[in-house]
C-alpha cells in the first residue's frame, strides 16, 4: 500500500530525527568507552608490574634464573643486568667526579644564587631592555602597522599601485600612525625610529636570552650531580625495577595460560612464592581481557555509527528529492521509500543502548580476578565479568560463544560453586571463630572444680 506525499515526508522527517537521535547517544557511548580505556590500559600496566615484581622479588641471579625458567623470558641471561649494574656504577661515579671538578659548580651560588654574577647581569640585561621594549610598542600597537612595515611602505620596496584600493587603505593608515605618533613622515621618521629601538630590543632581547642558557647550564649540573649521588646508592633498586619494565613488557605478549600451567608445577610448599604470582597472573589476565573486550566494543560501536550516519544521508538525499523532484511531487510513494522496514531494528537499537551500557559498567567494576581459571579460554573472561553473552556489537567474540553454546552454562556452574565454596569457607571461619570465642569466654577449671565448668 502506497503512502500519500504528505505523510511521506513527516515519515522521512521523523525517521531522520530517529537516526540522529541514534547516532547522537552511541556517539557518546563511544566516546565514554574512548575515556574508560586510558585508565584501563595504566591499570594493566600497572598490574603486569606487580606481576613481574611477583616473579623477580629480588636482584639475586637465583631469583632471575627461576624467573626466566616459569616465564620463559630470556633476556637477563642474555643481557646480564648485574654488569648493567657495574657500567651505569662507573658511570655514575664519572659523572660526579666530572661536575664537582667544573668551575661553574663550584661557583655555583656565586654565579646563580641570589645576588650571583649571572643572577646580576640578567637583571640588568632585562632593565636595558625595557625602555626599547616600551619604545617599539608605542609604534607595534598602532593599527596596521605591521602590515605597514611588511609592504615597505612609503620606500623603493613598496609594490602596490595607486588603482589598488590596498594602496590607498596602507596610505591612510600610514598618515594616521605619523598623527598619532606626532612625526612628520612614515619613511622619514617612522621607520628609522622603529627599526632603531627594535635593533637594540633584539640585542637585549638576545642578551637576555645567552644569560638564561648559562644560568640553565649551571642549574643542570646541579640537577645531574644531585640525581647521580641520590641514584648511587639505590642502584640495585633502579635496576630491578628496570628488571621489571622489561619482564612487565614481555608479559604483553604472554599466554597467561601456559604461565599458569608452569606455575602449577612448583612445589606445594613453595605457596609464599608462588601464591603472590597466582594473583598477580589472574590479575593481569584479566585487565588484559578487559582491554581487548572494550577495543572490540569500540569498534562494533564506531562501525555502527558509521552504517546509521550512511542511512542519514539516504533518508536527506530521499526527502530532498521528494520535496523537489517534478516527478515525485504531491506523489504517493512505497513505504521502502520512507525505510520503513528499518523500525524493527531501531527499536532493538534503542533497547540495545542501555544494556550495553549495563554491560560495560559490569565489565569495568567486576574485580573478581581470582576465581577465573585461567586454563579456560580467555573468551570467558566477558561471561565472567558480566554474566552473560556478547552483545552484537562484539561480532568475533559473539562467534566464539553461538560456536560454544555451552560455554554460559558451565561458566555460570562455576561460578556458583566457586560463590557456595566461598560462602562455606566464611561459614566454617565463623563457626571456628565462634568456637574460640566460648571457650576463651568459659570459666576456668580450677575456678569451678575438678571437672570444670563445662563438665
């Protein structure tokens, strides 16, 4: 059934307003999700450190060694940190040796600190300076005169031509500027004035300048020489937290699976080594997954506000010809015309809005690192934190679930179970508590006879 052409264009016009209104919130959902991701990624840097400080506690080369056997990484036996260590050592101790032994350290408060030599010349560098400074704005706060200068006004160089009307705007600018200035003429008087007191501004100015650089020299020896002789005695500490940037790095690129896996193997009785890695591994995984699910879901969003901003331009490109079109004119049209097998899908996309925002706030706030297995697929880690399935903004990781149906119900199972175990576990903790309680409460036995209060 066609549709009159009235109503045509209130359908193309409300239509329009829909999709705008669309583009306009996932725009912004986009942009809150642009935002939550800078935070997210310092978060995981910042876990992926703690990490690497679990598996290297200390700079002994048999706590390297056992880093390297459960991560895989190789780089401390091939570049050897502890001769790092000695060179930047030496390094340090030169560079102490060499500031202290120049002249302007040693000079230093005389030179810079207040009443010192250079401290005394940039003053007067800048007191020179500001008659000529004060000289040159009473000419460069005049209107036009830049532009004046620059065209070589009323000189050999001036190019412009009387029948250009620029010709006759810079000579009535310049006749204002001598009134103002109370001189005779531009080129005269004028220029010579100015280009007199620019001269000795740019000499003071460039005084002003040399002084500075020689004040900041000095100021950087001091800075070098003190941050060298703090350094120095932490240099172990320096190193291993080096030690961990790099370990930290590597970890970006890590099956956070086969770590666990390797980890697995240790002794038993190892748990206060291995324990603080275990946290630390599922930690790291997880702000890891978290990154990557926010990356997909931005670029589901942003492809999205892509294809609505294509439908937009259609829906302009449709009512403009019908509003101007010879042919289509006070004309019924079909109700494609007006999209309107589009109304199923923007209601699903106005329902759509506020769950995904329910999902991404699910995402960010859930903490709960330590009861994911990390020998499950990392896929999971999205059901894990929200509770549910993908949403077809995600469509690659939508894939892995509609492949493994299954994967929901053993993740909520697991979940459960790990909720019940840790619901018992508090239980079993209060009872015992409960216990110790009443028994350190009760009387003694010597207070209440032979077979004590309790007997």
């Amino acid at each position: 059934m066609s549709i009159p052409w009235s109503q045509a264009r209130t359908e193309l016009d409300r239509r329009t307003a829909q999709v705008s209104s669309l583009i306009d919130r996932y725009s912004m959902l986009e942009v809150e999700l642009t935002h939550a991701l800078g935070p997210l990624e310092e978060h995981l840097r910042q876990a992926r450190i703690a990490l690497a400080s679990a598996y290297l506690p200390t700079l002994l080369p048999t706590a390297m060694e056992r880093a390297e056997r459960l991560t895989g990484f190789r780089g401390f036996s091939r570049r050897d940190p502890f001769k790092a260590m000695e060179q930047r050592r030496v390094t340090l101790e030169k560079t102490i040796a060499r500031i202290q032994a120049d002249e302007r350290y040693q000079r230093r408060v005389g030179l810079v600190g207040a009443g010192g030599e250079l401290s005394e010349k940039l003053k007067e560098a800048r007191e020179m300076a500001a008659p000529f400074e004060a000289e040159c704005a009473r000419f460069e706060g005049q209107p036009l005169f830049k532009e004046l200068m620059d065209a070589f006004y009323d000189s050999p160089q001036f190019t412009y031509s009387w029948w250009q009307g620029e010709y006759w705007k810079l000579w009535a600018a310049g006749d204002r500027i001598c009134a103002a200035l109370g001189m005779n003429d531009f080129g005269d008087d004028v220029r010579p004035a100015y280009q007199a007191a620019l001269k000795e501004r740019t000499f003071w100015y460039g005084e002003i300048d040399r002084i500075q650089g020689l004040i900041a020299d000095v100021h950087g020896l001091v800075e070098e020489h003190d941050r060298s002789l703090a350094t120095l005695p932490r240099l172990g500490e320096v190193i291993l937290e080096e030690c961990w940037g790099v370990l930290a790095d590597f970890f970006a690129q890590a099956d956070e699976a086969l770590l666990a896996a390797w980890l697995a193997k240790e002794p038993a009785d190892d748990a206060a080594y291995t324990r603080p890695i275990e946290v630390a591994l599922k930690r790291s995984a997880g702000l890891g997954a978290k990154r990557r699910f926010i990356i997909e879901l931005g670029e589901g969003l942003k492809s999205l506000v892509a294809e609505l901003t294509q439908r937009r331009m259609r829906l302009y490109t449709r009512l403009h010809k019908l509003e101007n079109s010879s042919k289509m004119r006070n004309r019924p049209v079909m109700p494609s015309y007006v999209d309107a097998a589009f109304e199923p899908k923007r209601v699903k996309l106005e329902a759509q809005l506020g769950k995904v925002r329910s999902l991404i706030e699910k995402l960010l706030r859930n903490e709960k690192f330590d009861r994911f297995e990390l020998s499950d697929n990392p896929s999971l880690w999205w059901a894990h934190f929200t509770g549910g399935a993908p949403p077809r903004l995600m469509p690659k990781l939508r894939v892995w679930y509609e492949r493994n149906p299954r994967a929901l119900a053993v993740q909520k199972a697991a979940r459960e179970a790990s909720q019940k175990a840790a619901k018992a576990t508090d239980e079993r903790a209060l009872t015992a508590d409960a216990v110790a309680t009443v028994v350190s409460e009760s009387p003694s036995a010597a207070a209440d006879g032979p077979g004590g209060y309790l007997s």
